[in-house]
C-alpha cells in the first residue's frame, strides 16, 4: 500500500490497527512518500493499493477526502501586497505546484520562489520560519498559521482530492478489509 506522507501521519496508524485485527497474518509493506509515483506503481503491480492525492479523479479513482488549499503565512510575519512575494512551493513533479504558480500569475505582482520541497513538512517549515507563504490543505493548517488569500489578493485555489485506487479492478479478501480501513481513517476526525 502506498500513501502520502502528509496523510500517512495522520490516519495510518488507524488504518493498519483496523486491518491487523481483522487480518493479523497478512504481512504489510507500506510506503510513505510522495504520491505523484503511485499511479505508476499501481499500473506496474508493486503496489496493490494507493491512496494519492489528484486534482481531478478519473473513473478509476474512489475519492476518500477532499481538502481546499489556501495559500497561509507564519502568523508572525505579515507580507505586504505589493511586494515581490517570497512563495514555498511543491516539487516541479507535483500539481500543487502548477496550480500556486497558476494563482501567483493571476495575482499580477511579482513573486520568488525561495523554497522548494517534495513534501507538506518541508514547505511547512518554510512558511512558520516566516521565510516564505506556501499553499496548502486546510487540514494541514494549525495555530501558528494564518490564511492569506485575500490579503495578498491571491484569490481561490483549487481542491486537493485525496484518491484511492488499486492494481486489480476486482476487490478481494483482504484489499477489501484494507480498503474500508481507510475509508473509516478518512471519514472520522483528524
């Protein structure tokens, strides 16, 4: 199984919990990592099962979450509007990206990227260093972090949808138990 790191923090825990009751002598091999890999590894068979975020699904892809992105600053550090905005972006392989440097060149204004990581934690870090505003889920949103969309005129950003897709276009056994494990993980609270 494969799942993003972002997410796989929060909620997998609970998922291999609830599998492991239910299935204690499957062996489980985990990968937490960047997901723009895990469609491909679906197609090639080494994984069975992922859970990745898209911006748009395809037919294939069973959406288990879905999280508004905004772009947020340190809410220590107050950016001005007309300035050239310093941004923490996503790596050059992932949609999040596109769509930050889709709104930044809506805005009008000029913009430098600063910072660049593959994961959520490394643009985070950026954004509550105060170095940089970056875009992210709702979810991934806490106290020392404030929404600036509007104040620095950046406007909708589109929402992330958390998919899940496997190798096999038939359910079984235990994929089945794997598969209701994170829909429940994804429906409940974080």
């Amino acid at each position: 199984m494969g799942i993003p790191d972002d997410h796989g923090r929060a909620r997998l825990a609970a998922i291999i919990a609830t599998f492991a009751r239910q299935h204690p002598k499957v062996e489980l091999d985990v990968t937490c990592a960047l997901s723009t890999s895990f469609p491909e590894a679906l197609d090639k068979g080494s994984l069975d099962l992922a859970v990745y975020e898209v911006e748009s699904p395809s037919s294939h892809e069973e959406v288990v979450y879905e999280d508004p992105t905004c772009w947020v600053s340190s809410a220590h550090r107050h950016f001005r509007a007309d300035e050239s905005l310093p941004v923490a972006l996503f790596d050059h392989a992932c949609w999040w990206r596109d769509a930050a440097v889709i709104s930044l060149q809506a805005r009008g204004q000029p913009y430098r990227v600063v910072y660049s990581s593959q994961s959520v934690s490394g643009v985070i870090a950026a954004v509550e260093a105060g170095i940089a505003v970056g875009l992210l889920g709702r979810s991934s949103l806490h106290g020392g972090l404030s929404v600036v969309n509007d104040a620095l005129g950046l406007g909708n950003t589109p929402a992330s949808k958390l998919v899940m897709a496997s190798s096999k276009p038939k359910e079984q056994g235990p994929q089945d138990a794997m598969k209701e494990a994170i829909r429940a993980a994804f429906m409940a609270k974080p």
